[in-house]
C-alpha cells in the first residue's frame, strides 16, 4: 500500500536537515535467511493423476505437495526463532527505500551484531533438534502423501539448511568515482540524499501509523462497553505496546515532526505511571486515560487526513525476512 506523508514545504529546510543528520548517524543493515522450503510443485504426471477424478487437464491445474509437517512443536520452533530475528531488526531500525535494507544508529551496530550471533546460534540449535526429529517426520509425510512421497525430494539432513546472516551494506556512492567519473558521482550523491529524504517520510509515516493503531486500540478498549453493559475486557498487552513504542520512538525519533512529537508526550503523559490492573480497578482513572487518548486520537486523525502533500511509495517487502 502507499504510504501518504503531508510534507509541508515551509518543512523542507529542516526536513533537509533531518535527512543529512539521519544520513550522518545512521547504518544500512540487512537481515537474510537461508530456508528450506517445504513445498514443491507436482511433476506433470502427478498433475495428471491429480487431474483425473475432476475430470480436467493436468496443464490446466496448478497443484502442490507439503513435504513436512510445519505444525510440529520441533519445526514451529525454529520458525519462532525466525520470527523474534525479523522482529527484532525491525524494532531496531527504520525503513529505507531499497529492498531488504533498514536503517539502524550506528551505536547500536555492535549490540545488534550481538543479538543476531545470540540468535544465530539459538537458531543451530532449534534445528539440530528438528533434525533429530526429521525421521519422524518423513515418516509422517510418506503415510499422508502415499504414492505422492519421494525420497528423492527429502535431504540427508536439515543442518546447514536454515540459516541467517546480516550485513551493513555501504549507500554511500563509491570514493572511486569521485575521480573515475566526477559527474556520475555527482549523480549518485543526488540520489543518495533523495534516499535518505524518502526514508525520513517513510520513518515519520511509519511511527504515525503504528501510534495511531496503537492509540486507538487502546482506547477502544479501556473506553468502550460490551453487549453487557459491562466495561470491555483489554490484555495487559494493550498497555505494554503503548510503551514499548514510546522507548522506540525515543530512540528512533527522527525529529521531523513537531506535532507527531507533542501528541506522543501526551499520551506517554496521559498513561505514565498506569499499568493494566490500575486501570481495571478504578473506573474513574479508565474514563480519564481514555478521554486524554480520544483527544490524542482526534488529532492523530487530523494528521492522516491532511498528509497526502506527497506520495511515498513503499518499497515492497523483501523476500529475505
């Protein structure tokens, strides 16, 4: 979907700013699996077979075989894993317009190489586990696929065949060509500030929309009733994502803009000191939370309203992560 940024033009200097300061404090990361995959397309004669009891033409059907059962407690594990690596770099960065490439403080570089080698390494072992399993499991797949099952299909092992990596790729254009070829250079240097100006559009719309959603699941919540009559019933989760926003607003904060910036402090305002269970106890401290976030929301809606002064487009998520 496009992401849509009001971007007023009396902004431009410091939106300018912004991106130069973004550009001279942050890196670029990229986060890469190595995954096996666990489907694979049936040959033409399979389709064949599959074909006959429709009566119906194998080219004209498009069909698939599941070589492993992803529901098993060993293989969900290391998915788990792969979902808590994506998450992380994702909270620890920002968008950026190229493919598979985030942004990140470069003082967070080293404490981000030490996670991913944590979870790297807790990822060897989540699959050296299903591997102990995966007799089991292609057990399993020969008794639910029958005439279908081919061992050829099935590796001696699963160890080496799910893996992650991560680099911090340079977006910088290359010193040589400052000499090589002054005029390209020149060029490139253009494109890379366009870069780092889009990706300050696409961290503040990003913050927007994930605050906005927040704010407003929230307040649904602790303001509304059921069909009871009763308040509605809210997970301390509701409250604990409110806050784990604020910490990666304060350490992500582009500093763009002035009103995203004011109507976070109100709500960090309107909740601080106030966890789940508060708010279930006291009816009168729910009503008041809720009524601060409703003004929050209510300005929030202003700013989604009247942003689309320049259209973002999102670049499309990399099939890496």
């Amino acid at each position: 979907m496009d992401a849509l940024l009001d971007v007023p033009r009396s902004n431009a200097r410091s939106n300018q700013s912004t991106a130069q300061n973004l550009r001279a404090n942050m890196a670029a990361v990229r986060v890469s699996f190595t995954w096996m995959g666990t489907r694979k397309t049936l040959t033409p004669e399979q389709r064949a077979q599959a074909a006959q009891p429709f009566e119906a033409e194998g080219q004209y059907l498009s069909a698939g075989k599941k070589l492993l059962d992803t529901s098993h407690s060993a293989f969900k594990a290391v998915t788990a894993i792969r979902g808590k690596i994506a998450s992380t770099w994702k909270s620890m960065s920002l968008p950026f317009p190229e493919p598979g490439v985030r942004l990140i403080r470069q003082d967070e570089v080293a404490n981000f190489s030490f996670l991913m080698t944590d979870y790297r390494a807790e990822l060897a072992d989540a699959v050296a586990n299903l591997d102990r399993h995966y007799s089991e499991l292609k057990v399993a797949a020969a008794e639910r696929l029958g005439r279908l099952f081919n061992p050829g299909d099935y590796p001696e092992t699963l160890v080496g065949l799910f893996d992650v990596s991560w680099d911090f790729p340079s977006v910088e254009p290359p010193d040589y060509l400052r000499e090589l070829n002054p005029a390209l250079y020149e060029a490139e240097r253009a494109r890379v500030a366009a870069r780092f100006d889009e990706a300050v559009q696409l961290a503040e719309s990003a913050f927007l929309e994930e605050f906005g959603k927040l704010v407003s699941h929230l307040t649904e919540r602790i303001g509304g009733v059921g069909e009871d009559g009763k308040p509605k019933v809210f997970r301390d989760s509701a409250i604990g994502n409110l806050g784990d926003f604020f910490d990666r607003f304060r350490n992500l904060n582009v500093r763009s803009n002035e009103q995203l910036d004011e109507l976070v402090a109100q709500a960090q305002r309107a909740v601080r000191g106030i966890g789940a269970q508060d708010l279930r106890d006291s009816g009168d401290l729910r009503q008041r939370v809720a009524t601060e976030l409703n003004r929050v929301q209510s300005a929030l809606d202003g700013l989604m309203v009247d942003r689309p002064r320049r259209r973002i487009i999102r670049p499309s998520k990399p099939s890496e992560v």
